[in-house]
C-alpha cells in the first residue's frame, strides 16, 4: 500500500482530511475565493479516497454535522454560550467515534483539539460575514 494512502487509511489521518476539509470548505464559503475553494475541494476528495478505504460510522458523522450546526447557532442566536458548549461537545462526541480504533487518551486529545479547530472556524467565518464591507475606493481626491 503506497505510504500516502496507508496515511489516510490511519483514523488520524482520516479525520485530519475531515476537519480541514469541514474548514476549507466554511471559509470558502464565506471568502468566495479561489484558493479555499480549491482546498476545499482537494481535503474532500482526500476525505472520500480515505473514507472508501474504511467506512466510516453514520452516527459519528451525524454528531459531527450537528457539532457544526449548532456552533453556528451560536453565532446566530442570542444563546448565551449554550449552543456553543452543546456544539463542541457534539463535534467531540462525533470525533471520538471517528477515531474509535485509537487509545482513548489520543482519541480523546484529537477528538478535542478537531472540535475546537471547528470552533475556530466557525468563529472566523462568522467574524468574515459580519465584517463592515471596504468602500471600493479608499481615496476620494480627484
């Protein structure tokens, strides 16, 4: 097995491509630029290379999307940290399903480190969308 594909086979690696490509593809979304985008799309198709690999587990990715989900309710709704907690608690809950076949304290390490790189995320798109837009133009001298 080539090394770059035994790479991805590993549930670290699986899970690495996952949340770079969750967060590629939340800043692409919100930048609408090429780069992200590409990013975006490059992680996801390395996450499905590794996800034919090893199936992975339908309840771990359902956590994981609602994790995602609610981290931006948070953002959007007055909750007052609630969905935020609930939302990283999720994305860790999913994660450390994902990453089932490790020890627990590195399950339980990576499974916290991706939710709070999720976290991160979010707070950085979210913070992008609800930035004042530039003027086109910066002088006004004629």
């Amino acid at each position: 097995m080539p090394f770059a594909v035994a790479l991805l086979c590993h549930p670290l690696g699986t899970f690495a491509s996952l949340v770079a490509a969750i967060v590629a593809t939340l800043y692409a979304a919100q930048s609408h630029r090429f780069l992200p985008a590409f990013t975006a799309v490059s992680a996801a198709l390395l996450t499905l290379l590794a996800f034919l690999q090893v199936p992975p587990s339908t309840g771990a990715l359902a956590w994981l999307f609602i994790g995602v989900v609610l981290l931006h309710v948070e953002f959007l709704r007055p909750t007052f940290g609630f969905a935020g907690l609930l939302g990283v608690g999720a994305a860790a809950w999913g994660s450390c399903w994902l990453l089932a076949p490790l020890e627990p304290i590195v399950r339980g390490a990576a499974a916290l480190l991706g939710a709070l790189m999720l976290l991160a995320a979010v707070a950085r798109t979210m913070r992008l969308r609800t930035l004042p837009q530039l003027p086109t133009s910066l002088s006004t001298k004629q």
